[in-house]
C-alpha cells in the first residue's frame, strides 16, 4: 500500500440523517466496526477486495460509507453491481431508506424498468447494465467508484467485468479522478482476482470481515428421497408442528417448485388475509404463546417421536369439522389444525418474483404465525432473510451445462458443491444457534458429500457456451480474445471455436490485415442485443417482416426453454401433433410448425378465458401449461427489447396470431436454415444405405458436424415423411445411437444462398445465361456447388 492519500483527502463528508431505528439495526453488522479499515484502503489502493459472510452487511453498507466519505460529490456515481435483478432493487430501496434519502438519489437500473436519473449518487444495477454502459462510455467517466458484488459467484458477466474493470481502473489513474474499484465476495475463494497478475500485477488488499455466526446442527435424512419437493413438505410440517418459534427457509432448484411447495403448504397451514388486516389474530397469539411457552432443547427430527403421518391416514382421522373450504385435492387437507398449531406465514423467493412481493421477506410475519420462506439459491448468498432458525435444503442445485458436441446447453439439477452447502446452512444462525436439514443420509454422508459433492462451483465461464459472451465483447471492441485478462480464462481452442462459428454465422468476418482477429459485422451487432444464443439472435434479424418475427418470436421462445413439450397425456400429444403438421407447407415447417401453433394456439386460448382457458387447452392438446407459460414470458421480454431497439415497430404482446400462408412458411423455412446453417442433415441415399448395413426405411441421416449416422428421434413429425435435407435443433444420444429433433424440411437448393459460408462453389454455368431480376435489381447465375466439409454435393441452385 502506498502510503500517501492523495484524492480522498480532498473529499468533504457528506452528513447523514438516519433514524434510531436504523442507527440501531446497523451497529449489529460486523462490517461496522471495521469502516476505517476499508475506506483507508479504498483511499489508498485504486483495487480492494471485500470479504465477508453473507449478513455481514457488505451490500447494503459499503456503498453508505463511500456516499458518506464524498465519493458522490461533484457530480460523481458511486455504481454496485449485482448478479441479479432482484438483488438490485431490493438493496437499492433498503439503502435509501438507511441513508434517509429518496429513490432518486439511490436508484437502481435493470435491463427493462429502474428509476435512476439525473440526481443520482449510488446506483445499484445488473452487471449486464453496467457492461452496456461501458460499451458508450470505455473511462466510466461519471463514476467515481464502482463496486462489484457477489464476485465469488463467477458469474461470466462479473468476471469479464473484472477484467474490463482492471484496465479502465488503470487508465484512470493518471486522472484527476481516478476510478475505485471494490471486489466483493462472500467466500475466501478470490486467489482468481486477487493472485492473477495479468489482471493486477500488484495483488489488491483483501480486507476480510469478522463473522458473527452461531452454531449450526446440521441433521441428515435416513435416506436419500425419492422426491425432494415431498420431503422438504413433510420436514417443515414437522418443524412447524413441533419446534420452538423461528423463521424456516427451504431451499428449492426452481421457480415452478418453489411455487408449487408454497401452494401446498399455504392449503396445509392455512393463513387468512382478514387476520392481518384488523391487525390482531386471537388464534395466532393464543397459540404463539403456547408455542413459546415450550421451549424444546436440540432436537433432531429424526429422533423425534411424531412420526409423519402418510396423508391419507390424515384425511382419515380427519372428524368432519367442515371449517374451510373443501376442496378434495391430493395434498394434506387444511382440516389438520390439531397438528399444525399456528398458520404459518410461507413467502416464495425467486428471482423474477416482482419486488414488492419480494421485499416481503424483509416485513416480520403477522403476530403468532411463523415464517417460512421457499427460496430458490436467491437465498444463498445474495439475499439475507431475518430471524431464521431452521434451513431445510434440498442439497441440489440447478446448473446450466454445456455440451459442446451439439453447442447445446441445457439446465440440469446436481448436488451442491460442499461450498454452497455450508452457505446453506450458515443462513440458520444469523441471530441464534439455528438447524439445518439435509435431504441426504448422515448414513453415507460422508461418502457421498466427500466424493460425489463437488467443493465449489466452477466459474460460469466454463460450463456454458461462450460464443454470445465473445460476440458481446467484440460488439464492446475487445478486439483480441484470446489475450483479455479473465480471471479464469477458457482455454484457447474454446475462444476460436466460438469466434469461427460467429464467422460462419455472419456476426464476425475476419481481418485481413490482422492475424487472429475478426472485426463485428453490422450484423453481430444487431445479433448482440438479444439474451439469446447466436443461432437465434441472426434468426430474429433476419426477420424483416413484421408478421414473420412475431412468427419466429413465437419459435425462438419456445426453443429457447427447456423441455417444451409436452405434457403427460401423450396420447393427445401425438394427435395434435400430427394434425398440425400434416401436410404441404406445414409439413415441412415440421417441429416448429408443431411449435409455433401451440405457442399460437395457448395465446389464443389464454387472451379469450385467461389461466383457466390456457389449462383447457393444454388438457386438450396434450402441451405442457408451465413450459408454455414460460415462453410465453420469454416471447414477451424479447417484444419489449425490440421495441427499445426498434421503437418504430411497435410489437404487441397480446397479438392474435393467424396460420402462416404457405409464402410466410417458405420464409420461415428460409430464415431457420440462415440461422442454423451448420446445423444440416441429409438423408442417406440407398446406396449409403446398403454400405452401412441399415434397412431401407430408416430414417439414417448424415448431420453436417458428425461422422456418425444420426436417425430422426420418434418425438419428431418428420419421422414419416423423411424429407432428404433437414435442419435439426438438437442431436443427442441414446445408448449407442444419436438421435436428432426439432425438425424442420429444407431445399438442397437454397443452401448456396443461406449457408454461403459453408458452401464451395465449383463452377459458375454458362448454361442457362445469368438473369437479371428486375425486382431486387440483382445479376443471378447458376452454380455447381458443394456444401460442408463433407463435400455434399448440391443441385445446381441460382445465387
Ligand atoms: P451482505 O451483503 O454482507 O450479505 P447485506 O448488506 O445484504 O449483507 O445485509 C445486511 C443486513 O441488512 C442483513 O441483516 C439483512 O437482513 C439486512 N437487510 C438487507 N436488505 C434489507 C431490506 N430490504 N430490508 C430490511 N433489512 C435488510
Ligand atoms: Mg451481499
């Protein structure tokens, strides 16, 4: 550390008006003790890192005591950055009200809504929001400090932020305003940042903050569960039932199952509106005082007498006291009050819950009822929740994997890594020696949380696909990839396999005056807008009609979620399915005409009777209602991103969509195989047949990036029909075989026009004489070409 304060001495305090009750709540953090300490290395050191269990008050303080200190005045930002939406709002309206400020001076700033203006002072905003920023302005000129959260996520946006951070904190050293950058983490693991000299030659301090944590027993389960949703349902009935007074927090993977536990447990223990409203609930407090007047010693559960009774024996023992309303769903009735002494106060938690919702963790549950909050990982690290005493964690985690054969990436449930386990369990003492249960057997704990759960979570950089990452860095002229500081870098083989495929797409084109290096195309450019992988965006920007991109919205969305189709009733799935795609133009459209008259279809259904009509027709159908719903999210924030760009195209969201005419169909046809151009199949000829020992009516193919023979998978409508050439979305295997699916037919001839890269052209005919196309004002002439490293050779087409 250099010893000298040079611009921070200029700085002028600036007073703060807090309340009492703040004053009070704050000097519980540990972080408050150790202020000097922090901004006297802000001072002196462009680069800090924080560390500090989450709760410590990282995020809510650290951004007080730079406005305090004056990093504010003149005009200056003070920026925090955060993984997720959700976080940005929720700290931004906490730390206005701690500083006694309104939300015009501390705002935040998301990809679609915020409330940050001109007066401005701290902004909290998504890295995404940042990295944009920084693509208009490289010095970050109006800010005078930038603090970056939850780097010990790895996020792949926070990591490269790191790295563009590092270099602009250098530019702006020589200035009179130089750019303080603050790294926060809630894990000791920063050797990445802090011992990486590409991207600081001097290591930056690490300032690590005490931890006030109380002891935690964690409890493991006899078994592992056949269905964790089940089990985590059975362990809160037994903590509420039984166990002194203290909020729950249950870790789930997902939204939907976050939804679908607080639906079941709000029907369990049943809490009324009306209750609160004339804000006593004489039932609430005579059992709170009786739950409090109990007080258990440690408990394990699974000692515990009360075992689980099976539902049914419930219902059963259940005397008819018809008290609420009667409903004979499957779930333990809301009937069972003996057991369940008090209502029980269940919050979801999950990213894309609206902040007013979410901030409701933050209020105490209404007098006598427990909280219980069902969290997705939120929870974790970036959220922290009061007064909780007991975790129920589900011991999974959704990831996202990326399998670079089909350069498709996929979400899949795993085990935790052993870091995010005691995370997990750290949140149940906060404020007094908490509990937490795990859905896997002490039993084999050891084993299987020693070898089978990973330590930390790899960073983000290397489980997902980094070709949009690499199109967004050169859309922000980080020219050379392969030498940008990352903290962890792939490796380089994964960068120019990226960039050749953006070359192939169109989004790059090489420079021929610099080895290594491929410019952005006006293209890439326009493809870089979107939150969607590569082969998609071209797809969206290449619709010029208007009539076609809502059209190819519908197809993106839907191809963009993961496990669209279908739902349980099978049998009216494949009816559908096939009467939907029949025949003519939309049989050849295949599986995404299948796609898009669902998407169609469920939007009609839903704008004519609402939920309840969308679940009409998903019954009907055979579609899966949730996979729908969530699409249909997807079509709608992809629409209010196009009309931010485009703003003269006015989409709608709420737009009844009629069939395509055979022409749009063509068009569609045209634009999927421009957006999948290396994503080709072309059916064996008889010949190729016989040689491979493959009977004649199957559907063989060869696929434009395999050597090995691929078959059309049952789910597709192709399968009949076997077109000869095909795009396909997916190849995937099962056992020994490789299957592809979400099918669409194409014409050998249109790929010298839509798959140019990936074509040679062998020879421009004479014969017939190029023609002159009044309507495009274009020359045309015929060729003889090939396509793909394969060399197949195609139909002489016109180009
Ligand atoms: P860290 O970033 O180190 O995890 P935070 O600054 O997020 O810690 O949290 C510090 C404290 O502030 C926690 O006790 C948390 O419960 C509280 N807190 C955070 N956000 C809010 C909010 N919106 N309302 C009330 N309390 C909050
Ligand atoms: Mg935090």
């Amino acid at each position: 550390m250099s010893g000298e304060i040079k611009s921070a001495a200029k700085k002028q305090p600036v007073p703060i008006n807090r309340t009492s009750e703040i004053i009070k709540s704050r000097s519980k953090l540990p972080i408050i003790g150790e202020e000097q300490v922090i901004m006297e290395a802000i001072s002196e050191n462009d680069v800090i890192i924080v560390v500090g269990e989450t709760g410590s008050g990282k995020t809510t303080q650290v951004p007080q005591f730079l406005y305090e200190a004056g990093y504010s005045n003149g005009n200056k930002l003070i920026g925090v950055t955060e993984p997720r939406r959700i976080a940005a709002i929720s700290v931004s309206q906490r730390v206005a009200e701690e500083l006694n400020e309104t939300s015009d001076i501390v705002s935040y700033l998301i990809r679609f809504e915020g409330n940050a203006g001109p007066n401005t002072k701290i902004k909290f905003m998504t890295d995404g929001v940042l990295l944009k920023e920084i693509q208009n302005d490289f010095l970050l000129k109006n800010y005078s400090a930038i603090i970056l959260d939850e780097a010990h996520e790895r996020r792949v946006f926070s990591d490269i932020l790191i790295g563009i951070l590092s270099r602009i904190v250098r530019l702006r050293q020589k200035r009179a305003n130089p750019l303080k950058l603050i790294i926060m983490s809630a894990t000791l693991k920063v050797d990445d940042f802090s011992k990486n000299q590409k991207l600081f030659p001097q290591p930056p301090p690490i300032i690590e903050l005490s931890s006030r944590q109380f002891p935690v027993t964690i409890h493991f389960n006899k078994k592992t569960p056949h269905d964790y949703l089940d089990e985590a349902y059975k362990k809160i009935y037994k903590i509420h039932s039984n166990l002194p007074a203290g909020a729950i927090l249950v870790f789930l993977t997902g939204k939907l199952e976050v939804k679908q536990l607080v639906s079941k447990l709000r029907k369990a223990f049943p809490y009324r509106e009306t209750d609160s409203k004339i804000g006593v609930n004489t039932k609430c407090k005579a059992e709170k005082k009786k739950e409090i007047g109990k007080p258990l010693p440690e408990i394990n559960l699974d000692d515990y007498d009360i075992e689980m009774h099976s539902e049914d024996e419930l219902i059963l023992s259940e005397n008819s006291s018809a008290d609420e309303d009667d409903d004979d769903d499957d779930e333990v009735p809301s009937k069972i009050m003996k057991f369940s002494s008090s209502p029980l106060w269940v919050l979801p938690l999950y990213s894309m819950l609206p902040a007013h919702k979410q901030s409701k963790i933050f209020e105490p549950p209404p007098p006598g009822c427990r909280m219980c909050v069902v969290s997705t990982n939120v929870a974790e690290l970036s959220l922290t929740i009061p007064n909780v005493k007991y975790v129920v964690d589900c011991g999974k985690t959704k990831i996202r994997e990326y399998d670079p054969l089909t350069s498709v990436s996929r979400f899949s449930v795993v085990w935790e890594s052993k870091a995010s386990a005691n995370q997990r369990a750290g949140r149940a003492g906060r404020t007094s020696p908490g509990h937490c249960y795990r859905s896997y057997p002490s039993l084999f704990s050891s084993a299987l949380f020693n070898d089978e759960f990973p330590e930390w979570n790899l960073p983000e950089i290397q489980t997902t696909p980094i070709d949009n990452v690499i199109l967004q860095m050169k859309s922000m002229k980080i020219d050379k990839i392969t030498s940008f500081p990352f903290p962890t870098p792939p490796d380089k083989q994964t960068i120019l396999g990226a960039e050749n495929r953006l070359v192939t797409l169109g989004a790059l084109e090489v420079d021929k005056n610099v080895a290594e290096i491929n410019n952005i195309t006006p293209l890439g450019k326009s493809m870089a807008a979107f939150p969607l992988s590569p082969h998609y965006a071209k797809m969206l920007c290449l619709s010029k009609d208007r009539s076609l991109l809502q059209y190819m919205l519908f197809i993106i969305s839907a191809m963009s979620v993961q496990e669209y189709l279908p739902g349980d009733n099978v049998e009216a799935w494949k009816k559908t399915k096939l009467s939907w795609a029949n025949k003519g133009e939309f049989l050849l459209l295949g599986d995404l005409m299948v796609i898009l008259r669902s998407m169609g279809g469920a939007s009609h259904a839903m704008k004519k009777s609402g939920l309840g009509g969308l679940q009409d027709y998903c019954t009907k159908t055979g579609l899966h209602k949730k996979s729908i719903l969530e699409a249909w999210k997807l079509n709608n924030q992809l629409i209010n991103q196009l009309n931010i760009n485009v703003p003269s195209l006015k989409l709608n969201t709420d737009l009844d969509m009629t069939p395509p005419t055979p022409i749009q169909v063509k068009q569609i046809r045209q634009i999927v195989l421009a957006g999948m151009l290396d994503r080709v199949a072309r059916r064996l000829t008889t010949n190729e047949l016989n040689r491979n020992g493959i009977r004649p009516n199957k559907a063989a193919y060869y696929a434009s990036n395999l050597t090995e023979i691929v078959y059309i998978h049952n789910s597709s409508v192709l399968k009949k029909s076997k077109p000869e050439w095909l795009i396909y979305q997916e190849i995937f295997q099962v056992q020994d075989k490789m299957y592809i699916k979400g099918l669409t037919a194409i014409e050998p001839e249109w790929l010298p026009v839509y798959a140019n890269r990936l074509c040679k052209t062998l020879k421009v005919l004479d014969d017939p004489t190029p023609r002159y196309d009044e309507e495009t004002e274009k020359m045309f002439c015929t060729v003889n070409a090939t396509y793909g490293q394969a060399g197949w050779s195609l139909p002489q087409a016109e180009i």
